[in-house]
C-alpha cells in the first residue's frame, strides 16, 4: 500500500487509519483521506456499467477457452488471488456469455449454410456446376457404457469438413441412453432438411435404427455406412478370434508391420476358415453395397475428441451449458479445419516431427501444422462487452438470460421424485 501514503493532489499525508480496501470480486477498491480532506476510491480494473471489468473478463476468458468455474477458483486459490463466486460466475454467464456465444454461432452457421445453398443451387452455366451436400453424421455420448446423459448428434460436410448442425438430446427424451443417438440424428436431419438443405449422400454407422429410418422415411438420400468403423469392428473381431488356439498364423495378419511378412494361409486351416466366415458374413456382404463412395466419419471422431476441452466428462453441465460449449467448440473447430495449413521452414520446406508410435514401437513422420487461431474468441469478448453497455440488458434479470426454445425436460432425469432425507437415512446400510 506504499501509493497511499501521500496525497497525488496536495502532498499531504495519509494515515494508514484512512486508508480502506475491500474487494468487488477480483476486483481491489482502495478509499483513502489525506490530512487536507483530500478523499477518493482508488480500482485496480475500470467499470463496465458498474460492473467491474475484470470480474466481466475472468468470466468470459474461462468459458471461452473451455474452462470450468472450479479450475479458474482453485487456481486462484493456489495463487492466493481474488476472485469472482460461483454466483456471480453464473449470473454473468446467463446474462452476458451464453447470449453471446448463440449469437455468434447463429451468425457463422448462417453464413456456412449460405454457401451451401449457393452451391446446390441450380447450374446457371457450366462454370459453376451444381453440388448437393454430403453430410457425415455421428454421436458423442458424455459418459461411456449405458449411463449416458446427454447425447450430441453432429452433422458435417463432407467437401469442407465443416460442422453445420448439431443436436443436444437428454436421456429423459428417449426411452434409453441408446435410443439418444437415433433420436438425435432424426430430429437434426429433420431441422436441415426444413431449412432446404437438399441432401444427397449421409454416411453414418450401421445403427439398425438409423438404417431403417433412411430406408423408410428418406428413400430419397442415399445412405452410406463409415467403412472406417466397419473395418474397426472387423479388425477387432479378427483380433478376438486370432487369440484362440492354433491360429497363430491367423494373429500375424492382425499386425499392420508383420502382413507382408506372414504366409499365406492354406484353405484347410482352422485360421482360413475362422477368416472366411468373417469375410462373408451375411450381414457384411450386405453391407458392403452402401460403402462404395468410402465415406468416414474420421474427421468427425476428431472433433468429438476436441469436444473434451470444452465438456469434460468428468463434469456435470446444464442443459444450456452443455448445449453453448458445444458451439464453442464448433466454432472453434470450424475456424481452423479448413484454413489451417502444414507449417514451412524459411526456404518453403515442409515441415514435420519424429514420432515414437506407441503400438509399434517405431519412429514415424508427422506433420506440423500452423497454429491453431482463436478469432472467434475476441469476437465473443467484443460481443460481451456490448451486451453490457446495453442498458436493456439487466445483470441477474430472467428477461437477460438466453430465450433459446428447448425441449420440454424434467427438472431431474430420475424416474421418481426423491424421497425425504430422512426416509434414505433410515434405508441406508454401509458396506463397512
């Protein structure tokens, strides 16, 4: 507190019992009185409508980056700092940071769809000719096994790589974690085709569900299946049956480095037949018929890994949180799939890495690419600050919050209201 000490304006001296610091947040207020009457608060941030600015962008920079409200307190805490409550972080939130994110994240998808309009618009000459939009669709469930409870249904272009829809669905609207993934792909092709997309190829898994809802109620779309996860699943049940008994030379061709070398497997063997009973499956055979334009959904299974950063599975979000951090994270990826580039050295070189592979053991090649960029961020925060100096806008004031329609979903995704506390305490029997 050595600025206190003396008056700016007079010189005069200030007591350090007229000295007073509180704290608004993170924000750190100082009111001080010299001996000549000189008096004043002195902020460690400006105000942003009264709002401290700091606690305005503490806020934002944790939401936007993916963070969580515990990583930014206890990182405080560890660095002794002042900082913001779970209070205001949510009101903050509500009010200025979800407004925000949806309205950026409209305004770039209207954009994207654009130009996809533009595209499948019909050819006026030769120079432009007409392209209908392939679409590669996939779920994300937010926890593993069967106690998922919200499922992400995302659609992306298959020419840009690009996400253009999303749909959030609750376990509570379906009549099992299962059935989310079929739900959501339904109700997000639904709202694309609405808008007029018109659809010519959708490649996804081979859910029975999703097959038979093409075949039934879009006949029109050709329905591709991923021959990416295809081939995973016939590469892992390859891998089941080579661990049997006497089929040693069968294991060797499940090994990417050891094919070339392994013999050829005679037609009376146990490894031969156990090979061709999985080559022809009925149900592959079958299948096989609708991977013939060799779509996958790889890039999608990408993205949903850059979906941890913003949803972490090991947190719990709302409804509308979940549903704002999964544009942040389409926004994000959406920036960089297509304009992000391999790095160059000074002379034009390509650039790349030496990589250990875990699996093999062996040194491999990599790219490197140019740094991500984050533009959408600053965006936001611009965004964010408008929406504050609106005076319509009132800070913890229901009409600020997001008016997003939303499924009509419980307040609790259990199928029974919870009994009284006492009545659980009196069931409750420890394993000890």
């Amino acid at each position: 507190m050595s600025l206190f000490k003396f008056c700016q304006v007079c010189g005069e001296a200030i007591l350090d019992t007229n000295v007073h610091k509180f704290y608004t947040g993170a924000q750190l207020k100082v009111k001080w009185q010299c001996n000549g009457g000189h008096k004043d608060t002195w902020r460690s941030s400006p105000d942003v409508r009264g709002m401290p600015e700091v606690n305005l962008q503490a806020a934002a920079s944790i939401l936007f980056t993916g963070g969580t409200f515990t990583e930014l307190s206890e990182w405080s805490k560890a660095m002794k700092l002042h900082m913001i409550g779970t209070t205001t972080f949510h009101a903050i939130q509500k009010a200025y940071l979800h407004p925000a994110i949806e309205a950026l994240y409209q305004q770039q998808r209207n954009e994207l769809l654009a130009r996809v309009f533009q595209k499948q618009a019909p050819e006026d000459d030769d120079m432009w000719p007409q392209q209908l939009p392939q679409l590669l669709g996939d779920a994300r469930c937010d926890s593993p096994g069967f106690s998922a409870k919200y499922c992400h249904y995302s659609f992306m272009l298959d020419d840009t790589k690009e996400i253009i829809h999303t749909e959030l669905v609750q376990v509570t609207e379906a009549s099992s974690s299962v059935m989310m993934e079929p739900k959501g792909f339904k109700r997000g092709l639904t709202v694309l085709l609405g808008m007029g997309l018109d659809v010519e190829v959708i490649a996804t898994d081979r859910s029975p569900s999703i097959r038979k809802m093409m075949r039934i109620e879009h006949p029109e779309i050709k329905h591709e299946f991923d021959i990416w996860h295809t081939a995973k699943g016939f590469l892992k049940k390859l891998k089941s049956r080579s661990q049997k008994k006497c089929m040693e030379l069968l294991r060797g061709w499940t090994i990417a480095d050891q094919r070339r070398k392994t013999k050829w497997l005679k037609s009376d063997s146990a490894s031969f037949r156990t090979l061709a009973s999985l080559v022809q499956d009925g149900r592959l055979l079958k299948d096989l018929g609708q991977m013939g334009l060799f779509m996958h959904t790889g890039e999608l299974e990408v993205f949903h890994s850059a979906l941890l950063k913003y949803m972490p599975k090991r947190q719990h979000f709302s409804y509308m949180g979940m549903q704002e951090r999964s544009h942040l994270a389409i926004m994000d990826h959406n920036e960089n799939i297509v304009k992000r580039r391999q790095a160059t050295t000074t002379t034009g070189a390509l650039r790349h890495k030496r990589v250990a592979c875990r699996r093999s053991g062996k040194w491999v090649i990599k790219k490197i690419y140019k740094p991500r960029t984050t533009n959408f961020r600053h965006r936001l925060m611009d965004m964010v600050y408008e929406r504050r100096q609106d005076p319509d806008v009132q800070y913890k004031a229901p009409t600020s919050s997001l008016d997003q329609p939303q499924p009509d979903l419980p307040p609790n995704i259990a199928p029974t209201p919870a009994p009284p506390l006492q009545e659980l305490l009196a069931r409750h029997m420890s394993r000890l």
